[in-house]
C-alpha cells in the first residue's frame, strides 16, 4: 500500500485530481481557480505603488493566499513522506536531448547545478531563475492568469481568451526550450 | 459571514492547497526536467495530466452549471467570462509567461510547492515573479489589451 503512494503516480490519476481543485473551489465559496492572482495580491499588500492595478482591496484574496500556504504545506509532506527518491522516469530522447545540452544528472526534481545557491551565484541560473520568475509574474498578469487560471480553469469554461493564452504559453515555451536555453545551459 | 465561520472556510482553503501541493508534487509537473520534456515533445506525461484535468473541470463546470449548484454558503455559483478586448494581452501575456515557464520550468503553482520540497531557490523566483507582478502594474496604462 505505502509503495503505491510512495511510487510514482501516473497522469492519468494526477490529471483528473488536479482538475477537481475547480469544483472544490467553485462549491466551497464561489471561487475560481487561480494562483497568479495572489502574486498581485502579494503586490498590492507588500509592495508600495502607486499603480492603479493594485488599487484594490487585496484582503479579498486571503482565501487564495491561504491556499497557496497549503500548497507550499503539501509540497513539503508529499517529500517527507510520500517520496520514494527515486529519479524520474523520463523519456530516454529526453534525457539525450538534455544531455546533448550539457545537463549531466537527472536525479530530484531540477537539475543541481542551476537549482541551487551555487547555480544561482552563476549569471545563466540568475537569467533562468531571477529572470525567469520576472516573466512569470509580468506575463501573468498581463495575459490575466496563468496555467491554473487560463488552462485548467479557464478551459474548463470553455473560454476563447484563455485558448489564445494557453497557445501563447507555448509559444513562449518552444522559444525558451529550442532559442533560449541552448545558449544558457 | 461570521468571524468563526470565516476563520473555517479558510482552513477549508489551506486543506484544498494541501490537496493540490500533494498531488502537484507526486505528478512530477513540478520538475523542471517534466516541463522539459513537454516542450520537446518527448513525452505523453504533462499532455495527459493536463489534458485529463480539463476534462474534469470542464465535466464538473458543466454540472454546476446545468443544476444551478450553489456554494457552502448557498450562494448560486457564478463564473464571470473573460472579456477578450483585442485579444493582444492573451496571447503577448501569454507568450511572455511561456518564456518564464521554460526558463524556471516552473509556473506559479508549483513555484510553492517546490519551495515546500526544499528547492530553496524558488524563494528568489517568487520574489522575481511579485516583482515581475509588480512591474507589470506599473506599465498596464501603455499597453495594449
């Protein structure tokens, strides 16, 4: 029994979990999955500004600021007690693409030698994480959600704007992974 | 809603999160290296978890919908639709958060859940992504939606 939680789960039983966060929120208290809103929540609470956007009352926010302390919670029990710390079952063309790359083990969840202090000392792991997270909240924000708010949720909606978001995604995706990255790792 | 009752819904909340966190983290779609794969094509794995979870959430929206489902405060359930305007801001935006998405290989979800694994240097990548948040603010008035 624990090796089955400890094991790998597969898509197909994480997938339809993780698209169940919709119903829950939407029956708990009318709330819409969605986690990029609470980087503007972050903002509008700690940031001092003077921008219009994040004029508002952030306190409105606290259910989803609450549920991101949760995630941050859940992240931590699934390592200590549910992690069998074996590597991920990657594809084997993955792993030689990456190689090819110059990433060199394919043990934890990110690769030690950018995911780290030390990566992050190194100008290419300040690009990718510093950078990196900097595009995440600004695109966002502009493009009004993120993977939760626009592909989970807002597809589930059948909602035209976040198809073009989602395609916009992955756009942004392919240009990092095949122009970007190769330059960096 | 009363002050105790609040206080619950919002344990209710933080039990959601820890649920998503979880399942977030045994998914593997918090590794850098899944995302990876993804964007090269190589793997099913990040297509069906995604995929399966629209199903479900289109599934369980289209329920709502049709029963006219209410919440726990028996509040009918009402999910406002995007307003397209030019459509620029979804699919620049969009664009613009895919670049970040490969870079990290992390979005905003599991950015806390990999903080919750001990990859301490998500700390920095959500301080970056408030600050990215917070820059966006400033320049909303002088870009297109």
């Amino acid at each position: 029994m624990m090796e089955l939680l400890t094991g790998p789960w597969p898509w197909y039983v994480t997938g339809p979990l993780i698209g169940l966060v919709v119903p829950m929120l939407l029956l708990a208290g009318g709330k819409q999955f969605g986690v990029s809103e609470n980087l503007r929540h972050m903002c509008a609470a700690a940031v001092p500004t003077k921008a219009e956007f994040f004029n508002y009352d952030w306190r409105g926010g606290i259910w989803n600021m609450t549920m991101i302390v949760g995630v941050l919670v859940g992240g931590a029990i699934a390592a200590l007690f549910l992690s069998s710390g074996d590597p991920i079952a990657l594809s084997d063309a993955a792993i030689a693409d990456m190689s090819a790359l110059g990433i060199t083990e394919f043990n934890g969840l990110a690769p030690d030698s950018i995911f780290t202090l030390e990566g992050l000392s190194t100008v290419n792991g300040l690009i990718m994480i510093v950078g990196g997270g900097f595009l995440v909240g600004f695109g966002s924000r502009y493009a009004g959600g993120c993977t939760s708010g626009h592909a989970i949720s807002g597809l589930s909606d059948l909602q035209l704007p976040s198809l073009i978001a989602v395609i916009g995604f992955f756009a942004g995706g392919l240009i990092a992974t095949f122009f970007v990255l190769p330059w960096l790792l | 809603m009363n002050k105790p009752a609040y206080t619950r819904r919002l344990g209710l909340y933080l039990l959601i999160g820890v649920y998503f966190g979880i399942v977030l983290t045994k998914s593997e779609a918090i590794s850098w290296y899944r995302i990876q794969e993804m964007f090269r094509f190589q793997a099913f794995h990040m297509y069906g978890i995604i995929g399966a979870a629209i199903i479900v959430g289109l599934i369980s929206v289209q329920l709502i919908k049709r029963k006219g489902a209410r919440d726990l405060d028996g509040q009918p359930i009402n999910i406002p639709p995007k307003n397209m305007g030019s459509g620029t801001r979804y699919w620049l935006g969009g664009t613009i958060f895919g670049l970040g998405w490969a870079l990290t290989g992390a979005c905003p979800g599991p950015m806390f859940a990999l903080i919750g694994n001990g990859i301490w240097v998500m700390l920095p990548a959500v301080v970056a992504a408030v600050l990215g948040t917070w820059a966006y603010g400033a320049l909303r008035p002088h870009l297109p939606h």
